[in-house]
C-alpha cells in the first residue's frame, strides 16, 4: 500500500458489516473576493469521492463547495469480509486528484 | 406479435400503432436503465447550482413537495460553536435507501451534498459541513418507498461561509 498523500483511512470491520472513516486534506475552497487588492480566491472544493469494495462501488458522494475544510466522511457497508480491498479516490474542481487502496 | 389480419399498414401483419407501441417499449427499458445509471452516478450540476431551496429540490427530485418523516433522522447539535465545521450525521432504517441529500437553507448555495448509495450500502451517513448563519438543515432520502425528508434548525454563532 502506498500512503496518499491527503487521505487517511480507518476501517472497521464487524461480521461483515464495514465501517469507513476518511479525513481528507483539502481546502474545500468556496471561492470569493477578499485580500487588500481584493484579488479573487478561485473556488477550489472537491466535487466526487468515489468509494469501492472489490471493485464494486459502495459509495459516490457529490460534494459542493458546503462541506467543511479537510472533510470527514464516514458510511457503512455490508458484505465485506477480512482481506478484501477497498479503494477511496476523490476529485476536485481544479482537476487534482488522490486515491488510497487498503485491505479490510 | 404482428397482426396478420388488419387490412391497414404496407408490411403484412404491420400497423402503424402496433409498430409504434414496440418502438416506444423498446426505446423505455434502456432510457430506464439510463436514467438510474444517471441517478446513481452523475453529479446533479443544476441542483449544485440553485441558489434557493425550492430549486434545488426542483432539479434533485422533479418536484418539491416531499413528505417529511421522523424515520430519517438527522444527528447535529443544536448550536454549532464554529459554523465552518459542523458534524452531521444522517441515518434512516427504511429499506432501500439509494440516495441522501443535504441541503443548508441558508447557504449561498443550499445543496452542500448528495451521497449515491449502492443496494448493501447502509442508509447512514456522517460529515461536517459549513452553515452561513443560523438555519435549518434539511436531509433528503430516496428509499424503496420514496422521497423523504426530515429537518433540523441549528443556531450558529460564527458563520462558515458556506
């Protein structure tokens, strides 16, 4: 596994039901005019993290500009055993991207 | 299955109605399919672009009007210390849940989150989001039994700029 460089990932896993928990390191950005020059600050968010178990999707979450600086995330799925892969990408709106791969 | 004895149509056993109606039967699985490949894949660009509640719930959903429930449940506290970092959680035990949404009433743009959830995915999720100003936060779920909606006021002391 090779550590990314904005996620951290922690998994628990219970009889086959998985819990995820991801902070990801981002400005989550909203975008605005501010500064003594009143120079723009372009928006800068994450817009799609993508989740997968096995390959198969597990989560998608469209995000705007609302959620918070260095987002948390936390969902549940079921069917997960010990071994099986799982694969946490994001995306954001200045074409910057991370992913994280880990074993349940 | 043609109809060999209508007198109408120039192909034996064609009419024009019956060649219609499978047309449009073959043109509805895949048009649904498509539509639930969007539903569950594709970013809702014009709800993100709303800038009052009623429209984003317009381009979410095709409609605006969405029964609330005390089945779907929303988890944040009442009073947020720092607007620009609010825990929340949503969780629901209806079945089915495919989709969740999180609306900010009072935010520049309402719609701050729509979280696609494949069938073994469980109807829960938990992030922190910004609130402008003291508001209401209203959480959407598309279950096996439809749209439904909860809400939750929360008072915010310091703006997040949301």
């Amino acid at each position: 596994m090779t550590p990314a460089a904005t996620i951290k990932l922690r998994t628990a896993l219970k009889g086959g039901t998985a819990t995820i928990r991801a902070l990801i390191r981002h400005p989550m950005e909203v975008g605005r005019r501010s500064g003594k020059d009143g120079a723009a600050v372009p928006s800068h968010f994450i817009t799609r993290v993508t989740c997968e178990h096995n390959g198969k999707p597990v989560l998608i979450a469209h995000w705007g500009a609302g959620v918070s600086k260095d987002p948390y995330l936390s969902f549940i799925f079921e069917g997960a055993a010990p071994g099986d892969r799982f694969v946490l990408r994001w995306e954001d709106n200045q074409g910057e991207a991370d992913s994280l791969d880990v074993s349940l | 299955m043609p109809d060999w004895n209508t007198p109408h149509g120039h192909k034996a056993g064609h009419t024009r109605r019956g060649a219609v109606k499978r047309l449009l039967v073959m043109l509805a699985l895949p048009v649904a399919a498509w539509c639930r490949a969007l539903l569950a894949g594709e970013r809702p660009v014009p709800a993100f672009r709303a800038e009052r509640v009623a429209d984003a719930l317009q381009a979410l959903y095709g409609t605006a009007d969405i029964p609330e429930s005390d089945k779907l449940r929303i988890g944040m506290a009442a009073l947020a210390e720092n607007g620009a970092v609010v825990p929340i959680k949503v969780e629901t035990d209806l079945p089915e849940v495919s989709e969740i949404a999180l609306i900010a009433t009072r935010n520049p743009v309402p719609l701050v989150a729509r979280f696609d959830l494949p069938p073994g995915t469980r109807g829960f999720v938990a992030t922190r989001i910004k609130l402008a100003e003291t508001s209401e936060v209203l959480a959407i779920a598309r279950t096996a039994g439809g749209l439904v909606m909860t809400r939750k006021a929360v008072e915010v002391t310091i703006g997040g700029c949301g």
